[in-house]
C-alpha cells in the first residue's frame, strides 16, 4: 500500500507574474496528480475490510485487518492463552509459565524448594546438595543448619510388643506390629532454628500369664505450623487357652499435615501368628511384625513338645514389632518381646 504524495505545487504558481508560461495549470498536471491519489486509494484498506468476529475468531483470512478487540476475540476463542498471559501481573519473583489444567488457565508456577533459577536455566544441583545429617533414635531437638533449603524428614513409629504365653499350655501368642511410617519434602523456611523430635517408644511384650503386647509410640518431628508422624505398632494378643494361636498386632499408618509434600506413607506390617503343628504339640513362632515397609522382624523358632517357647527377640531395624511367646504343654509363662523403637531421620539440602 502506498501513501498519496503532492506532484505539483499549486500555490507556488500565485506568485508567478501574468504571462509567465509556468503559471498556467496544464490538463497534464491534473492527470499526473488524480494518477497518483487513485494509485494510494486503491491500495488502502477501508472500514469494508475491517475483520469481523468470526473472522477473528477463525484466524484464517490474510486479506482483513485485525483490531485490538478482534485480537481479544481470537484469544478468548482459542483457548483463552493468549489472554490469560496477557492478564498476569508481575510476580515479582522468577516463576514459570505454564498450564494449570485444573483451572483452565495460563499461570506463572514458583518454584519449590530444591530448584532455582540459573540465568535462563533451573538448576537442580546447586540447590540440591546434601549439607547435613541429623538422625534420632530417642528424642531430642533438631537444630537447623546453615544454608539449609530444603528437608527430607523420615519417621518410623515403635513397633508394637508381642504376646506373652502362659504356663502348661499347648498355644502360641501374636506378635507385635511394626511401627508406622512417612517421609516428606519441606522448605527449610518453614521450620525454626529448632524444632521438636519425638521419638516412640517399643511397646512392652505381654506379661508371663499370657497378657497381650503394648502398643509403640508415636513419631513425630513437629513445628508450629506442620507435623509429620509415624504411629506406634499395635501389640499382639497373648495366650491364655491350651490350643490357641492367637493374632498378631495390626499394622498403622503415619500422618503428613502443613507446609509438607508427601514422598510416601507406609503402614506398619502387622505381627505374624505362629502354629501348632502336630501332637504331641509341636510349635512354630514366626518373626515378629517387620519394622515400617522394609524393616525385618525376629527368626523362625520351632519348639518341641514338652518344652517353653521363647519370645523370638531377633529383629534387624528400627521400628520392628516385638516376637511372640509360645508353650508346648510343660513350660513356664513367657512374656513376649518388647517392640524396637522408633526413629527419625533428617536429610538437609542447601
């Protein structure tokens, strides 16, 4: 398209004396200056070849002009990005830019803890480097070291006590439960300069007349605004009646709440029963309750007519559940084992 520029000076030629041959309007002129105005309208747009809605909305045409509304129109009809990104104020903070499916919308996203930004890169290394190490097995207050960014806080609750077994009995008690546990990301900013572990205790194993195991307690690394837990394991049932075998404690869960993001949460396994074989009354104690998730619990032990059975106390981790006492007809009471405690471990990033 081309803009309409004057050829001749018409009012130059006023001032020109009469006679002078340069003051006269020639048809030629004319001609020359109308050539040129019909040149710069037929290659200007007009208000006809303005897009209309539909056209704006489509997106298709080359042949129209688009106003500021008809852009607004085009990016509401196509998903709405457009405008969204239009719409978002300054964070005043590096974010990224990204859909949120959930509210249908463009949004800048912050970054959580364990990432930066490096120039026009997100760094996960240099945010991400292991400084520091705290690991609990009674309680006690963790302090926060410096240059700290992020935790990775891990709980396991005590696991339960097993079930102790009466005398001259041909029976076999459970064995307790182990402990609870959870792990989770939470940004060091949101904990204090020291913040309180607890740590669960074992629960105790049932009495030498059969009584039942005592539950663990819980575990839990707490601050003012969020606590993650593991729960203690359930005891096991003691016996009390000639051929019985009574359940092992059921397995618990954790509990992750405030400024943390779960990893994962595990229930405890619950404790095994044992068995009576045969007669004259054989019996089998299995392995106490394996500790949260990985934890394994006590040896197998097969104890023969005649003889007491002892509470299997054999277990590798912590938070396992305690074993179970057992008695094939001519034994003494036996208690069961107590369960292991809990632990807390504390992973810094900086």
């Amino acid at each position: 398209m081309s803009d309409y520029t004057q050829i001749e000076d018409y009012s130059a030629k006023d001032a020109l004396s009469t006679g002078d041959p340069d003051k006269l309007i020639l048809g030629a002129d004319i001609d020359a200056e109308l050539a040129a105005i019909s040149v710069a309208i037929a290659t200007k747009y007009d208000s006809g070849d303005l897009a209309t809605q539909a056209e704006a909305e489509a997106g298709v045409l080359n042949t129209v002009l688009v106003t500021p509304l008809r852009v607004q129109n085009w990016a509401d009809a196509n998903g709405g990005m457009v405008g969204d990104i239009q719409a978002l104020a300054d964070p005043g903070a590096d974010a990224l830019l990204g859909w949120d499916d959930s509210a249908g919308a463009a949004i800048g996203f912050t970054l959580g803890a364990g990432l930066q930004f490096s120039g026009t890169t997100v760094d996960v290394s240099s945010a991400g480097s292991l400084i520091d190490v705290q690991r609990f097995t009674s309680s006690d207050t963790w302090t926060k070291p410096t240059g700290a960014v992020s935790c990775l806080v891990y709980v396991v609750g005590g696991g339960g006590g097993g079930g102790g077994c009466a005398a001259s009995i041909v029976a076999v008690a459970g064995a307790g439960a182990a402990g609870g546990a959870a792990m989770g990301w939470i940004a060091a900013s949101d904990l204090s300069a020291t913040e309180t572990v607890t740590i669960g205790a074992g629960g105790a194993g049932g009495s030498t007349s059969g009584g039942n195991g005592s539950a663990g307690g819980a575990t839990s690394f707490s601050s003012s605004t969020s606590l993650i837990s593991g729960f203690g394991g359930n005891g096991g049932t003691g016996a009390t009646v000639t051929a019985t075998v009574k359940n092992g404690g059921t397995g618990v869960g954790s509990s992750i709440g405030g400024d943390y993001t779960t990893v994962r949460q595990w229930s405890g396994c619950p404790g095994y029963m044992g068995m009576i074989t045969d007669s004259p009354a054989n019996i089998v104690l299995l392995p106490p309750g394996p500790g949260a998730g990985y934890n394994k619990g006590g040896s197998w032990e097969v104890v023969t007519a005649g003889a007491r059975g002892n509470a299997s106390t054999t277990y590798a981790g912590y938070g396992a559940g305690g074993g179970a006492a057992g008695n094939s007809g001519s034994g003494s009471g036996q208690g069961g084992a107590n369960g292991v405690a809990g632990e807390c471990l504390v992973l810094t990033f900086g």
